[in-house]
C-alpha cells in the first residue's frame, strides 16, 4: 500500500498505480500492467476514456451535488435514457451495488407487506452468491464464508437454494416470500453460469408464489455480458434490476430499477445523500451512450469468445474449464489460483480470483484485440508452469 495509514481490509498487494490509458496501467516504478481487472468490473470504459474525462470535467465545472430535495437536469436526463432503453418503470439511484441491493431489499419487504402482511417477508438468494458487504446484503449472500460470527446477529427472513437445482424449486416459496433475488452470473462464485430455463423456471415459481423477482446485475449489468441487461437474455421477467460498477465508467453509483406491481416505494421510504448526483449521472451518460453505439455490444461478445477459445485451445493441465459470457471469463484451476494471481501480476498482468479455485477476467469492454493478446501471452506463460 502506498500509505501504512491506509486501512488495508482488501489484502492489497503492493502495488501503487499512478496513470491509466486504456487497457494499461502504470505504477509509480514506471512498470505497465495489462488490465483484464478494470477495478472489478468497474472501469468499463478503461482508462482515459476521452468522452468521459471531458464529461467529468464539464460537469465539476457546472454542477457536482445537490441534495435530493430537489433535481438535478443531468440526473433527469440520464433516467430518462436509461429507463427508455432498458424498459422499466423508474428508478432509485444510490452509490454502489450494496446500496442499490439494499434498496431492492427494502422494496422488496415493503411490497411483500402490501401483498401478503407482515408474514410475507423471505427473501430467497442463491448459494454462492454474492450481494454485498452491508449486514442485509451479507446475510442475502449465500457463501458461509462472507458470515463471520464477529459481524452477527444476521437478519432473518432470508434462505438460499441451489442454481440450476430443479429439485429445489419445489419447496423454496410459498406466502412467506417476498422475493427471489439472483445474480445472473454468479461472478464472485466463480463465474458460475445460470441454465437459462431453470432461472425462468425459478422466476415463474417465485412469481406464482406471490413475490417478486429481483435481478442483482451490479456486475452482469451495462454491457459485461454482451448484452445491455443479462437479465433480458436470460429471460427471467425481472420485477427489480440492481447496477452498479460499470454504469458510471468509475465514477462511484449505483441504480436499483423498478417496474409494475415492483413500484411501491413512496417519499421518505428509502433516500441516499449522494445518490444520482450530477457529476456520476454525467458520466453514466457517456457510458450508456457508448454501450448502446451500433456494434459496441456485439464486439464484447466476439472479444469474450476470443479469450475462451484461446484459453481452451492452450490444452494447459491446470485449467479444468473455462466459462463466461461477453467479457466475464472464469478459468477454473485445480491448482492456487492466487498463486497465479501472484505470477502474473509480477510478469505485468491484472485480474481476480474468484470462488475457491477460478480466476476472473473482466477486462474494460472496449479493450483492444493487441491489448487481449498481449495480457493472454502473459497469462499462458504462467500457466504452462502448472
């Protein structure tokens, strides 16, 4: 860490990066990084992205915050284009996936007591999932290990069944439920893919139930899939869709997007400081904008292709199956994923690991097809180790 006062939660590495352009990081000893990370998913846009800057700084320059007691014409306009392109009702703008998670949470609580009383308040998530680090979005997330026992008690009212597990469907709602709430990749998991007709499956079951279905997309969401939503591909009817990370370019946001029988929120039930503040609607406009640019979309698809068949047709040991859509790759390992972490971070190459035994690649959606070769060659001469 660059500074001993800094709070080093996250293990960091110690690695201090001053500059970025595009898909490449420079540290503070001159070394350049290929970037297959984009900040978790978050710099979707990559680094120094002109369109970007320039909309940041014009805004600083005009307008950075107002408190929500009144609008804002850059955060207007930028619900009005999102909402016209992803089809939903309205939406509440907050500052990370967790809160945009706790919002659905809370959402989702309130319509159960307006549909069903004060019993109908389970909230049904998914093993290995992934939904936050406040209290509410701990315990919604289905790994043991985010459950320390220091952090409880935990919230009631939440239970998880198993993706893809038909068998579970058969007892996982009934009046009590509230909702279901599900990633669309499960991508701190693993990179773990839904089957299309078991999540529909479970949609169906959810809503027959009397609960709604909510769709955590804050990382799946703005583009990393290929698609705008994965939720729409995935064709599970989303009461509830959760953004964040990538829908401001960087830029710290995030949405929580409702429609139909979901729109129960009225004033005073749910507010946030900072949420959908100008500075971070400006540059979520850029993004929409360029995500939603004629060929942009179908380009992440091809890219994402390219690196699994490439990863695929290497025919390495230690790589037990490569998996993902769009941008979103997970390379499942039967050896220390974080030792390969390691390796190629000191050879110059950045991305995750994720479950027990995947490493995660999301690279900025318009990296470079030179960009992708130049982190897979490092990647291959780590790995032909293994």
């Amino acid at each position: 860490m660059g500074s001993s006062k800094v709070l080093n939660n996250y293990g960091s590495f110690d690695v201090t990066f001053k500059y970025g352009k595009g898909s490449v990081l420079t540290d503070v000893n001159n070394k350049k990084y290929v970037d297959f990370l984009s900040g978790i998913a978050v710099n979707c846009l990559g680094h120094g992205y002109k369109p970007l800057v320039n909309a940041i700084k014009k805004q600083a320059a005009r307008q950075i915050h107002i408190c929500n007691y009144f609008m804002s014409d850059t955060g207007t306009a930028y619900a009005d284009e999102l909402l016209a392109v992803t089809g939903f009702d309205g939406v509440f703008f907050g500052n990370s996936g967790a809160e945009a998670n706790e919002a659905a949470i809370k959402l989702a609580r309130k319509y159960g007591q307006l549909n069903g009383g004060s019993k109908r308040k389970t909230i049904v998530t998914l093993e290995r999932s992934f939904h936050g680090r406040t209290l509410a979005t701990l315990t919604a997330t289905g790994q043991e290990v985010f459950h320390p026992e220091c952090f409880g008690p935990y919230q009631s009212e939440f239970k998880t069944i198993r993706a893809n597990n038909y068998d579970d469907l058969k007892t996982a709602f009934d009046g009590t439920t509230a909702a279901l709430m599900m990633e669309c990749v499960q991508g701190e998991g693993g990179v773990i893919l839904l089957d299309p007709e078991w999540a529909q499956a479970a949609a169906k079951a959810a809503h027959e139930a009397g609960a709604i279905v909510i769709a955590d997309e804050v990382q799946t969401g703005m583009g990393r899939t290929g698609v705008l939503l994965a939720s729409d591909e995935l064709g599970i009817n989303a009461d509830v869709v959760t953004l964040a990370k990538a829908i401001a370019g960087g830029v710290p946001m995030g949405a929580c997007l409702y429609r139909g029988k979901a729109d129960v929120f009225k004033a005073g039930d749910h507010q946030s400081t900072f949420g959908g503040n100008p500075l971070a609607c400006a540059a979520a406009r850029v993004v929409l904008k360029t995500l939603t640019s004629p060929g942009f979309l179908d380009n992440v698809k091809k890219n994402g292709e390219y690196i699994r068949s490439t990863v695929k047709s290497w025919n390495m040991k230690c790589v037990t199956d490569v998996r993902g859509k769009g941008l979103m790759t997970g390379i499942q390992v039967n050896c220390d994923p974080v030792d390969i972490e390691k390796k190629c971070l000191a050879k110059g190459l950045l991305f995750s690991t994720a479950g027990k035994d995947t490493l995660r690649l999301v690279p900025p959606l318009n990296i470079s097809k030179k960009e992708i070769d130049l982190g897979l060659s490092v990647l291959k001469s780590v790995l032909v180790y293994y």
